[in-house]
C-alpha cells in the first residue's frame, strides 16, 4: 500500500492514546528547533512559541505567504538534537502533532541524509484534531541514506493563510506500520462527483460559493500588486473522506464543464497529483456563452489513482474579476473506452491465420474480458471487480500482442528454409525489436497504391529465430511499369531509441523505432527479434498511370537470399506540391548548426543550413522562426534571404517577422513574460517602438526579395489577450494594416478588445475540435482558426510524442484535419535538440539517441535527428506526418472535381462523393477516440481515390 494512503487511513487520535510503542528520538517540549538562517526573521515566515506552563509541544507560527518571504517557510530538527541517526534497524518514524486550527494544510515532512538526498512526505491534517502520523522507512530505502540522518524539517508551501501547529514528539519504532485498508469488495459508482469536496478546499485568492451542489460558484477579483498571481483551489486527500480517502484507483477519466456567469474569463488549468507525480490539463479561458467542457483518460498515465493525493484547479493568469459555475466536475469509470482500445488489437490479431492453439488462446482472452466486462455493467459495482477489469484490459492487450509475435515467429521463416522470417508492416504501424509484436504480412508478394508526385513507403521486417543474423541487407530494385517508365525507390534500416517510463500512456517501454537511418542498408539482428527496414517510394508529378513492378531482396553472411515481388498502383491523378491548408513551423537552423560545430565556419553553416531547409521541404514543412525577436542586427539578413531561396521555388505561403513577446525588462527572456503590465508602462511604448524600428530595416529588403505580402507577426505565444496586449496590437496595426496578425493567445470570447486585432487564431486542437462554437463565432468575426500541437494535453489525445501509435501523425494531418477543418497548422519545433543529453545518432538498429527532448517527454518538438557526416535523419513519425498531409490532398482535389467538374454529374456519383468526403465516426469519432488501423484507414483514402479517378476519367471521356 502506497505512503500516502497509510497516512490517510490511520486515524486521529487523542493525546493520551498511544498507537504505537517506539523509543522516543526527540521531545519538541525541551528540545531545540533551527530555523532557516540563510534568511533575516522578518523574511523566514515562521516563528515559535513555547505552550503553557505545563503543555507539552511547541506551537509553529507559519505567516501567510507574501513577496519577499520564504516560499518553504520551516522549523528544522537536526542530528545533533535527534537521539538516534541510524534509523536502519527501525521500520516506522512517528511525529506527533496537532492541528489546533480550523485549516486543512499539506503539511510537509522532509527527511534529509548527510549526502543531502531527501524525501518529502505530506501530511493531511483535520481540523482540530490531534493524532500519530507514522511514515514508513521501508519505503525510504534506497531514496536516502538511512543510516546517516542529517535533519528533518516541518514546512508549508507558500501558506495562503496564518496556520499554526503544534509539534510534539518523534518517535522511531521497529514495528511495521498497521493500516486497515478499505474494503475491497464495497460498492463503487462510475462516478465520483467533486463538487461536495470543494467545501474543504484550501483556496488562495479564489472565493468558493458550494453551498448548491447544482450552483457552485467561483470567483477572483482582478489581480493587483501583493496577490497571488494565481489563484487557486486545491482538494486534498484526507481521512474525512475528500478524493475518496485517496482511493480512487478504479477511476479512468475525468470529466469537466463550466460556464461563465460574470467578468471576462482568465485561462485555467487542472493539477493532479497521485503516487508522487503531476499532470497538468490545461481547462482554457471561458466567455459569456463559450463554456469549457471536456474528458481526459488518467488511466494508464503513470498516475496511481489508488493514492491520489490532490485536485488542484488553479488560474494561470487572473487579470480579469470573473465568475464562472462549475456545473460538471468528475472522476469517471468508462470501461466502454477501454474496450475499444484492447478490441482494435483483438481484432488485428483475430484476422492472422492462427492455428488451432493460438485461435483457442486469443478465444481465451476475449471470454476473460468479457466475463471482466459482465461484472462492471450496471450503475454501481464492486471496487475490486473494477480494479480487475482495468487490468484485464491490459494484461489482454499485452497478451494478443505477445500472441501475435509468437505467431509471426512460427509463420514467417517458412518462407525461407526456416533460417530467418521476412515479413511486411504498413508505414503506420510501429514495429519493435522485442515486446509486443506488429501485425506483419508474409512476404510473398506486396501491393501499394498511390498518385503521382506523393511519397508512399512500407517496411520490410526480418524475423530472427534461436540464432542471430549477421550483415542483413535489404535491397530494392526501381519500379518500372510495362513501357518502362521509372519510379524512385529507397530502402534503410529503422533505428530504435531506448525510452522510459512517461506520465502519459505509451505502446512500449524499452526500444522504440524512430529514426530512418538513410545510410544504412544492414544490420545484424539479434536473436528472437523483428528488425524493421524502411521502404519509400516516389512518383514524379507526370508519373504515367499503371502499374509499375519491382523485387525486394534479402541477404546476409550465411543466409539464403530471398526475394519478393511488389506492385505499386499509380492513380490516374498527381497530387499538387505544398500543402491544402498553410503550415508554421518553428526551424531554428542555428541550433543545428551549433550542434554539429560548424557555427563559427560560413561555407559548412550555410551549406547545413540550405540542406536542411530543402529536406524540411521534401517533408512540406517550410522554413519559418517563429521565436525570433524584433532586432536591427545584421545577422537578422540571413533569416530573410533563407525565405528568399524557399520562395523562389515556390514553397513559402508564410512568415513570422518576429515574435512579439512583452518583458518587463530589456533583454529579459521572452519566456519571462510580464503580462500583468498597465497598458501605460513606459516599457511598451519601447517595445512599439523596437517593433516598428525592426520592421523599417527589414521592409524594404523583404519588398526587393518579393515575400513582403507573406509575413505576418507572431504574437503572443500561448498568452493572455488583456490591456497590454490590446495596446500593442493596437498600435502595430495602426502602422502596418496589411500584416497579419497570427497569436495562439488564450481567449474565451471572440469580442475582447485585443482579439480584435488577431487575424489569425491558433488553437490547441484537442480544444478545437471540443469548442467548435467558439471557433465558429472567431470565424464569423472574420479570423481564420488555425489548431496547433504541443506536449498537452496528454494521449491519448492527439501528439507528435515518440509513444504515440505510428498511424497518429498521418490521421491527425489528414483525416482528422479533413473531419474538423482548420485554417491551418502551428508545431513550435522540429529539432528540439539538447547538447547536455544529445548526441550524434551512429548506426543501428540500436541507437545511441536519448529521446527525452521537453523534459519529461520523448521527442517532443523533434522531427528530425542529427546523423553521421552531417545527415539529417528524418523520423517515422515525419514520414506518416507527409503521409497525412498528401491524404488530405485526396479530399481537397475530391472536393476540387465535384465543385469544378465541367459535366453534369449523376446524382448517384455525386452523393457517393459528397459522402467520402465525411470522415466516419469509425475512423476518428472525437479527438481522442479514433482508429489506428492501418487497413481501415488506408480503406478510406482509397475509397476517396477511386470516386477521385471515376470524376476525372468521367471528364476526360466527356472531353
């Protein structure tokens, strides 16, 4: 049972009752407490008080938290006053205290080693209570040297209010700690409704109104000098039954609506803590008939839900008085979401051509999970039977896929004399070196369909057996069609990343295929594994229609070479260059260039730098710098003369200027944004200013270069639309109309001052696609809407993330973009590369790349790696994000054909089209409910194809 919990469940006692026997290390009644001396009394925020003449204990005064004043106000105890040290024969420390009070603190503990390691532990206090908090040290081991215990210290956080505790003793004891825990077979409900523990909320700078389940209301006065900057609330586990004593294990979603009443809304977000780790969910700002609601999956993120230990609802920003009503606020039990998820692997697996052994092991798992599934219908059902069905649905995932890679290894080498398997994966599907197995076709013979000027590609995996394989290679004739007319084709060896455990679900834990290694054409595999090598295919944008022919070929020291025939089906259409809807992508070339050292060299900078650009444009992402403040500086040219080149080919639809990001002092980083300014600080008529200086030297040189008309000014970067940003805007606008304005400011209502001078809004897509009637009102106002992604919100909503399904970038770009329509595409990064953990990617499959880009995350905001002799390596995930991107284009020229085509159409044809051109709820139901099916996606872009051909074969003949 976790730490947090045995602190829960123990319950509050009185003085006099004794819960544990132990030997008593120190007595807060004489003995001595240290203070944080590095800090003058005034600015320590706390103090001490001796109790009466006769009391035992000591009272702690802990200051309500101002500017200035500790942040971690505490009282310490250290080894000289502590009467044992070595605490290795003990298993339990005892503090004794009492919370005299009415508050309800996170009270902490830290426990310090004398190599300075630590832990914190929290303590939930109740009101008026008295009682023995026991800490298991069985837990500790190995956190900290428990032999050598240096001190421990008692400590609020940033206390919102005067609170006070009194410390009586702590006591070590050599008994384990007793906790009875809760029963296991009550009866649970799929919801657990947070709005009653909102009435013992600590809240700091938030006023609660819940006395009405059905009206709870919330408010915070407009921010000024002294006040938190964020306000908040915070629900904490505690023993009278707040977040279910902390036990809400079962749980697998939770749920959100609020609504404006008052003011204009700030945005908010949502913190939990459980087992030791954070997530943050980002809730959105609200305006007057724009509510924020939404769903978001905690099962399996790396949360322990069974020892949930928080519920925080904070303001980033506060500087508007508002008032919003919590109408929905909820963990949720929806086992119908994890079915779907376990059943997509079900089925991959069910369509194999499994024996009789494996056909009856997979009817096993389906008949577990639906006995599992059987004692969780229903309204309310056991707390254990829950439990049990949650990891069913795992341990069956796990299970089918473990199957199925016992099944390829069994199925594939029957192809080559038993020596080795050759199988092959769709471009959407992430094949692994061990783990959970892919769904792989035998390799006797392939078929792909694609149009002139796109990029199609499928791996090749080869499947080792008892025995490694050594100097494997894969090789790929040109296709060629029957008049012997030529495609490109190009094959390379996958490579894999090691990844760790994230706090967002992931496929796999251990090696993870990333990159294509481009110069590499073999490998060794090692035993019992799957070694996946990349297939892409070309067409120019006159690619003949037909069928073009070729063999891939297999080889390696000691093994016979086996070949395999593939068709490539061209479409009777070609697809434009570019892209359907506009892209902005942050390339920070300079980074590059300084990771591979050739910064102080010209002619290698500029050389890595134009490589990159043009393989950025293989990929349809243009060069831009989205970050880059205003500045007169020279160096500030080569941005430009970089559009310059992209736009001569014909590739540059947009640009950034520069980043308007206000800071309250000069050369302040732009990250540090002081968004609480008065519209009339000095320091924004300086920024106008600098703005307007920075646009009169690059104006001129960008008319000359003919890209003037394309540039817009990023603004804003995930800020708040207030007073200041409304003055600038204001300003710019005055002096430059005709340059756009391009902002993933925060909003809720389309009709605040400084919205009105955003041309462009760019909006977090899970959020786009969950608040289409604020989209709708922007664009009424005459906006485009935009969507972006980031790290957040966590899958499985929508993310570039390395974890993610393979297929997710090529849905999201295209089908997804179809369904939901936005006006174009932001990503912040593409080589988000870090030169303290990041090194140059040699050969593989295994690689030597540490995938951890944003921390806590893999590969957030990268795209590419950087190779051997300055080769930039491109990533699954980028090849199924061009993938996606030129699915799109199949619905936008469907679309094109219908509305431009000069025949009368059949109805019939015309209502087929009309329908194809509507993504199914099968395919992407809501932004985290869709498939990652390889056939049934690739189903759908080919049924958009071919009423694609009959309208232009249709036209051609009608011609």
């Amino acid at each position: 049972m976790s730490l947090l919990r045995s602190l829960l469940l123990l319950a509050t006692v009185s003085i006099t009752l004794t819960l544990f026997a132990g030997e008593l290390i120190f007595d807060f009644t004489t003995g001595e407490v240290g203070f944080n001396e590095t800090l003058p009394v005034e600015k320590r925020g706390v103090r001490v008080a001796r109790p009466e003449e006769g009391a035992e204990g000591i009272l702690v005064f802990y200051d309500p938290y101002q500017k200035g004043k500790a942040t971690w106000p505490y009282v310490e105890v250290d080894a000289r006053s502590l009467s044992v040290t070595d605490w290795t024969a003990y298993k339990s420390v005892i503090i004794k205290l009492e919370n005299p009070g009415q508050q309800i603190p996170d009270f902490k503990v830290t426990i310090r080693d004398q190599q300075q390691k630590r832990v914190t532990e929290t303590v939930i206090l109740s009101e008026k209570a008295v009682g023995e908090y026991a800490i298991d040290l069985t837990k500790l081991a190995g956190k900290i040297d428990l032999a050598n215990i240096r001190k421990i210290d008692f400590a609020l956080s940033t206390p919102a209010a005067a609170i006070s505790i009194k410390l009586l003793s702590i006591v070590l004891s050599k008994e384990a700690v007793a906790v009875k825990a809760l029963d296991p077979n009550r009866m649970v409900t799929r919801v657990y409704d947070l709005r009653p523990d909102l009435r013992s909320a600590r809240t700091q700078g938030l006023i609660v109104n819940a006395e009405k389940m059905d009206d709870i209301q919330v408010s915070n006065s407009a921010w000024v000098e002294g006040e938190p900057r964020y306000p908040s609330l915070t629900i904490s586990a505690d023993q009278k039954g707040s977040l279910h004593f902390g036990d809400l294990g079962y749980m697998t979603h939770f749920s959100y609506q609020l609504e404006a009443v008052a003011g204009e809304g700030n945005y908010m977000g949502l913190r939990l803590r459980a087992g030791g780790k954070n997530m943050w969910h980002g809730l959105g700002a609200m305006g007057a008939g724009f509510p924020v609601s939404g769903k978001q999956q905690v099962w399996k993120t790396g949360l322990d839900m069974a020892d949930m230990q928080s519920f925080a609802f904070s303001l980033t920003s506060s500087f508007n008085a508002h008032t919003f009503r919590i109408q929905k606020l909820q963990f949720e039990f929806l086992p119908e979401v994890l079915l779907e998820q376990v059943k997509e692997a079900l089925t991959m697996v069910s369509r194999q051509k499994l024996n009789l052994s494996e056909r009856e092991e997979l009817t096993g798992l389906e008949k577990a999970l639906e006995a599992a599934s059987l004692k969780v219908q229903g309204e309310t059902f056991r707390y254990q039977d829950a439990i049990d069905f949650n990891a069913c649905v795992s341990d069956t995932k796990q299970a089918a896929l473990e199957l199925l890679r016992r099944h390829n290894a069994r199925v594939l080498p029957g192809m080559t004399a038993k020596q080795y398997g050759v199988g092959i994966a769709d471009s959407m599907t992430s094949v692994f070196l061990q783990g959970p197995g892919s769904e792989l076709l035998p390799a006797t013979a392939y078929e792909l369909e694609m149009a002139g000027n796109e990029y199609e590609s499928f791996q090749v995996v080869i499947v080792a057996g008892e025995n490694p394989l050594d100097n494997v290679k894969v090789e790929v004739d040109r296709p060629v069609d029957d008049q012997g007319n030529q495609i490109d084709v190009q094959a390379a060896l996958v490579g894999h990343v090691r990844t760790e455990p994230r706090n967002y679900p992931q496929e796999y834990i251990g090696y993870y295929p990333n990159f294509i290694l481009s110069y590499q054409q073999s490998c060794r595999v090692e035993a019992n594994e799957t070694v996946p090598f990349w297939i892409r295919i070309k067409t120019p944008p006159d690619a003949v229609p037909g069928v073009y022919r070729t063999l891939v070929r297999i080889s390696g020291a000691d093994l016979k070479t086996y070949e395999f025939p593939v068709e490539i089906k061209v479409f009777n259409f070609s697809l434009p260059s570019g892209t359907v809807i506009p892209l902005a992508f942050h390339i920070n070339d300079w980074a590059l260039t300084r990771f591979y050292k050739v910064h102080e060299n010209p002619e290698m900078n500029r050389k890595l730098a134009y490589q990159f650009i043009d393989l950025c444009a293989e990929y349809k992402i243009p060069y831009n710098q989205l970050y880059w403040e205003q500045t007169t500086a020279d160096y500030r040219r080569d941005y430009f003369e970089k559009l310059k080149y992209l736009n001569d080919k014909g590739l540059l639809d947009g640009f950034a200027w520069c980043t308007l990001h206000l800071t309250s002092k000069p050369g302040q980083s732009r990250f540090q944004t002081s968004y609480w300014m008065s519209p009339d600080d000095p320091e924004i008529d300086r920024f106008i200013e600098s703005v307007r200086e920075h646009m009169e030297k690059w104006l001129p040189l960008c008319r000359e270069f003919g890209i003037a008309d394309k540039g817009y000014f990023y603004a804003f970067d995930e800020g708040p639309m207030n007073a200041a940003t409304a003055r600038i805007l204001s300003e710019l606008k005055k002096s430059y109309p005709d340059i756009p304005v391009l902002s993933c400011g925060r909003f809720g209502s389309p009709d605040i001052p400084a919205v009105q001078h955003l041309d462009k809004w760019v909006k977090i897509a899970p959020r786009f696609m969950t608040r289409q009637e604020l989209v709708e009102a922007n664009r009424k106002a005459g906006r485009e809407v935009w969507w972006y992604l980031c790290n957040f919100p966590r899958p499985p909503e929508p993310s570039f993330m390395l974890e993610v399904p393979a297929a997710m970038p090529r849905l999201f770009m295209g089908m997804m973009t179809q369904k939901y329509q936005p006006d174009g595409f932001l990503y912040w990064a593409v080589t988000s590369w870090r030169s303290q953990k990041h090194e140059i990617i040699s050969y593989g499959p295994r690689t030597n790349w540490n995938p951890e880009t944003v921390p806590g995350d893999s590969e957030e905001g990268n795209l590419f790696g950087p190779g051997l002799d300055y080769t930039i390596l491109p990533t699954v995930r980028v090849e199924n994000f061009r993938d996606g991107l030129e699915d799109h284009w199949y619905y936008a020229l469907l679309a094109r054909e219908m509305k431009n085509g000069t025949l009368p159409m059949e109805p019939e044809l015309l209502a087929e089209a009309g329908e194809a051109l509507r993504v199914p709820e099968s395919i992407v139901r809501s932004s985290s409910e869709y498939t990652v099916d390889p056939l049934l996606i690739r189903a759908q872009r080919r049924r958009v194809a071919i009423l694609l051909q009959k309208l232009r074969k249709r036209g051609s003949q009608g011609h």
